[in-house]
C-alpha cells in the first residue's frame, strides 16, 4: 500500500516526475483574466483592452442557478475556436484549404468526478462538420495548442500577488 502525501500518494509524485512537460521558448501573446467573488458564482474579467466582463453562475446540474457562464463554457468556446484556427491552418498545409474554409467545430467539455481521485477532472469531445478526411483531424489534433496542454502537460506557476 502507498503512502498518502497530502492529495498524491507517492505514485503520483514519481509519474509526476517521469512526465515531460510541454514547455515554451517564448511568448507570442499572453492573455490576462482576473475572477472575483465567490468563484464560481462570482465575475470573470479580461485584463486587456477589450475588456471583457462576464457574470459566473453554477450549472444547474451542479446546483446552481444556471443564469450565468461557467468555465466549462468558456473553456469549450476558447476550445473550439483554437481548433477551428489550428485545422485551417494545417488543412491550408495538406493542400486542403479549401476543405477548412467552411468547417465548424463543436466541442464538448464534460466536469464530473475521475475515477480514483477527489475533485472534478475534465473530459473533451471535439466534433468537425466539412472534413471527411481523419488524417487532417488527427494532424490538426497534435498541432492545436489546446489539444497540446492536455495531452502533454502545460507549465503552471502558482505564486502569491
């Protein structure tokens, strides 16, 4: 039997540290955001000069009102648009631009309990509409930077303001 060290048993802790991290050289944009009041029944707000301010409100099937946005939401929207963007992108090097000029991409972002670990945990579908070829979806699913973070692991510095 492992040992608990906190919410990792030590398991965890060395496949932690077997893992290869997705890492960057630089920077090309950064997004800024900022959440306040009570989480998830709180505002959310860009820091840039856009300026976007949205109201959070939990699901329903969580209980809440559902007369907000929620972060699945705007992970599933940022998703879909990152995917869209990637595939037109690596579509356009296949030779296949035109195949990608008038797909959509549907995303799903489901949060529900994982199997053996306190918490919620994440799962994605992702769905094209206008591209029958897989090898496209395949290359565009290892090129997109969303599909990157979550499959190989994304940088995340926790530190005090």
């Amino acid at each position: 039997m492992l040992a608990h060290t906190g919410f990792r048993t030590q398991r965890n802790v060395f496949l932690q540290a077997r893992r290869t991290v997705m890492t960057l050289e630089n920077h090309k944009y950064t997004a800024h955001a900022s959440a306040r009041g009570q989480g998830r029944n709180g505002q959310v707000k860009s820091d840039d000069d856009e300026g976007i301010q949205l109201r959070l409100a939990m699901p329903k099937s969580l209980g809440g009102k559902g007369d907000g946005q929620n972060p699945e939401i705007l992970f599933a929207m940022g998703y879909a648009s990152c995917f869209l963007g990637a595939l037109q992108i690596v579509a356009g090097k296949m030779g296949q631009a035109e195949a990608a000029k008038n797909a959509v991409v549907h995303t799903q972002v489901h949060l529900g309990k994982p199997k053996g670990k306190e918490g919620f945990g994440l799962e994605v579908e992702i769905q094209v509409e206008g591209i029958e070829d897989q090898a496209i979806l395949d290359a565009t699913n290892e090129f997109c930077p969303y599909s990157r973070a979550l499959r190989e692991g994304a940088v995340v510095k926790v530190t005090k303001a």
